[in-house]
C-alpha cells in the first residue's frame, strides 16, 4: 500500500501559494497515483484536457489542518516555508488504509512529453491485464503533459503565416476550392474522383490540428512545382498531349505484335483479326476524342499547376484522374477480354461435365452422373472443341490487357501512397528522433536525491519517510 506523487521539478521548490491540476489513479493493488501537471491554470478545459483540481501549495502558516483542505475539496495539499528549501507533503485526500511508502517522483515536463508513446502502452491496457506498475505511471503521466492540439495549432498557424493578414490570404484558394466542391452539380461529378477523396482527408487532418508540419511542407512543395511549371516550361499543356498520343502509338504497336503469332503462339486467326479490328476501332475513337478535347485538356494541365496554391498533394491527386482518364481505353479493353475469358471459362468448365456424362445437382449441391442423349453429347462435344480452340487466344488478350492494367493501378497506388505518406507522414516526430529528443521507456531513470531534512509525512499520528525521486534520461 503506498502513494505515488509525480511533481513538475519547479513546483517542489516552489515558493508561493497556487493551485495545483492533474489527474488521479488508483490501481486495484490500492496504489494512489497523484499525476500534478499544471499550477494556476483557472482555464483549463476538463473535457479537452481532463485535468482536475488536485489541491494547492499553501505557505505553512496559513495551513491549518485537515478538515481545512476537506472543506475545501483539497486532495493533495504542499506548503512552503521561508525555512526550508522546498515544499512539505501536509494532506492527501484519498490515503490507503494500510500505508507503508510514500513516493515522490519529481520530473521535467519536456523530458516526459518526449517520451514515446505507443498505442498499446495505454492506461486501459495495463489496467486490462492487470499489470499497474511503473511503465503504466510514465505513460500515463506522457499522456496528461502532452500540450493541447488546439493551442499547438495556433502557435503552429502564427508561425507560420506570421499574421491574421497572410493567414486569410493563403486561406482563399482553399476558401475558393470548398465553395466550388459544395456545389451540389459539380459535387455529384466529382464524388467519385481522387481529387474529391483526397480534399475530404486533408480537411480532416487539418480539423485535428496533427499534422500542420506535413500541411506547410505541401503547401511549399506545390507552390514550388507551379512556379517552375508557370516561368520555366514554354508550354505545359503540350506534354499531357504529347503523353496521350505516345499511349494511343504504343497500343497500336501492341495490336501490331499480337497480330500473327506473338512469341511463337498460334492463335486463331478470324478471332484474332476480330479482336484486333475491334481494340483498333477502339483506339481510333479515343484518338478523335482526345483532338476533340485538347483545348480542354491543355486547360486542364495548367490546373495542375493551378493546384500548387492548395499543395503537392492535391496536384498528385488531379495527376492521378488524368491518369485514369488518358487510360480509360486500356480499361475498357481489359474489361471485354474479362468478360469473354470468364464466359469461355464457365462455358468449358460446363460442357466438361457434359463430355464427362455428368451434371450438377442443384438440390442435393453436387456433381452426379446423367444419361444425355446422343444429339446432346454430340452438340456438347461441337461447343467444347471449338470453346476449346478459341480459348488461347481470349486468354492472350486477357493477360496482355490484364497486365496493362496491373501497371496503371500500380501507377495510381504508388501516387496515392507517396500522397498519403506526405500527409502523414510523423514529421515532426522524425526530425526529434533524429535529434536525439525522443526517449523510450528504457531510458529512463529514477535517481534518488539527496535532501539536506528528510521529508515526513504524517499518517494516523505516525511519521512516514518520503522519499524522493528525480525522473532523468
């Protein structure tokens, strides 16, 4: 049975009355944990923070006695003296029954709130296994000194704007940006797009205030990207164009080598004539659309560049629907050989079992043997070899066409993966780790210090030694 008092290192050589706020912990082995973070802080938040009034530092001769800090819902009472170099633990309101130790664990509040806190170190998951202890304290105590998002954020968005001025400034694309997606026409063509999936995770992590490091580095980065695109490219709409006419040249070629015999495979040649007029028919559209819609499309790449005002990430999200949409002929075409390869697949694995002389059983769900009568064997047997003979050149079309448009979402995921991982990426965290400024839980120490007067604490008219204790790296 013992007490715990984890005390910022300034407040125990504290020489003036306050108000002290933290948290408290009491464990099933009945160890009451007093966690003091802040002193003379009227306004804080107990919802956002989840502080508490713990109680008060005190000058010893205004102190009383017990039933002054009961009246006054005291918890945790210190007092001072001109005498003594630090302060006297006089009241705790939530004392064990049978106590025997009283610790008090002094610690700097930088040092802890660079403490690595990981998700399944959390109070609730030591208090599910049963396992309250000291690694449960630090991390607890980690968890209550961490500064408050919103107060960060708005330290964060004055340095880096530097006035209200340039705040709304560099605010009014992204102002202008939300007015245009709350349209209810324009917001029900861009539902589906990357650029409208990216738009809502940027405002949630910007609402959370997280990361505002990663939110400021994307802003530069784009901002960069169109200045170069604006002063040093002559014409950036001609590479877009340029880009499409290359794709649309590269599939011919690919028609042109799976016309005959690609890599020695003999493919039927009605069918494979059929489908290389049909994917040519194809591409020739999508060629005379592309002409129809240059201008546009020339506009459109200088969006991009446009884009840079929101940040990187937003010129890679619209990167990514151009990229959709400059291949959505690939897409149509990997989408009829699918289809074609699933019906000759369900069709020969069907006539199998008719050549077989068996069929399946719907009732009792399974395969059993059936009579079929000569003319349908003989119509089976028709269906099976000529499915048969077409099906290697379906599956050429299929794999080559599957394998392009394997490439193209490899292409969208890494852009969606470099985008993600700029927005949330632990900047901040990573720039303190490589500096030195983040401490696992190994790290720590709990030094004993040593006091010129022992520390006393009296409980049911008997003194009980304090000891003291200093958290350090």
């Amino acid at each position: 049975m013992s007490i715990k008092i984890f005390l910022p290192t300034e407040y125990f050589y504290l020489k003036r009355a306050c108000n002290l706020y933290g948290q408290l912990h009491i464990s099933e082995d009945n160890v009451v944990v007093y966690y003091v973070v802040d002193a003379d802080n009227n306004k804080l938040d107990s919802d956002t923070n989840k502080m508490r009034f713990l109680g008060s530092i005190l000058c010893s001769d205004s102190y009383a006695d017990s039933n002054y800090c009961r009246s006054h819902d005291v918890v945790l009472c210190f007092t001072y003296s001109n005498d003594a170099p630090n302060v006297s633990l006089m009241f705790t309101g939530i004392t064990p029954e049978n106590l025997n130790q009283v610790k008090l664990i002094l610690y700097d509040k930088q040092t802890v709130r660079s403490l690595v806190i990981k998700d399944n170190n959390t109070l609730a998951h030591w208090t599910r296994e049963n396992q309250i202890n000291d690694e449960c304290d630090f991390y607890m105590l980690a968890q209550l000194v961490q500064p408050n998002p919103d107060t960060c954020r708005k330290s964060n968005d004055l340095w880096f704007y530097g006035s209200q001025s340039l705040c709304l400034l560099a605010n009014i694309p992204m102002q202008m940006f939300q007015y245009i997606v709350g349209n209810k026409f324009i917001n029900s063509i861009i539902t589906h797009t990357v650029i409208y999936r990216h738009y809502k995770e940027w405002q949630s992590i910007y609402t959370k205030g997280s990361r505002l490091s990663n939110i400021m580095i994307d802003r530069a980065l784009g901002i960069i990207l169109m200045l170069v695109l604006f002063t040093l490219v002559s014409h950036p709409g001609d590479f877009l164009i340029q880009i499409s006419h290359i794709i649309i040249h590269q599939l011919y070629s690919l028609l042109k080598v799976l016309e005959g015999s690609p890599i020695g495979l003999k493919l039927n040649i009605h069918l494979n004539n059929f489908f290389l007029d049909c994917f040519k028919y194809h591409i020739e559209l999508w060629s005379t659309f592309l002409d129809l819609i240059e201008p546009i499309v020339r506009q459109v790449f200088l969006a991009i560049g446009a884009f840079g005002c929101l940040g990187f990430t937003y010129q890679i999200a619209l990167l990514a629907d151009l990229i959709s949409i400059v291949g959505l002929h690939a897409h149509c075409f990997y989408v009829y050989t699918k289809v074609l390869n699933n019906v000759e697949v369900k069709g020969l694995t069907v006539l199998w079992q008719v050549v077989r002389g068996n069929r399946y059983n719907i009732l009792r769900n399974r395969i059993e043997a059936h009579n079929y009568m000569n003319r349908q064997l003989y119509l089976a047997t028709i269906f099976f070899s000529a499915i048969l003979f077409l099906f290697p050149t379906t599956l050429v079309y299929y794999v080559v066409f599957a394998t392009l448009k394997a490439l193209t979402c490899a292409t969208l995921a890494t852009l969606e993966c470099f985008r993600r991982k700029l927005l949330n990426f632990p900047i901040e965290m990573f720039l303190k780790y490589i500096k030195k400024g983040f401490y696992e839980i190994d790290c720590l120490r709990v030094l004993d210090i040593p006091l010129q007067k022992p520390l006393f604490f009296i409980h049911r008219n008997s003194k009980l030694i304090i000891f003291v204790y200093k958290l350090r790296v």
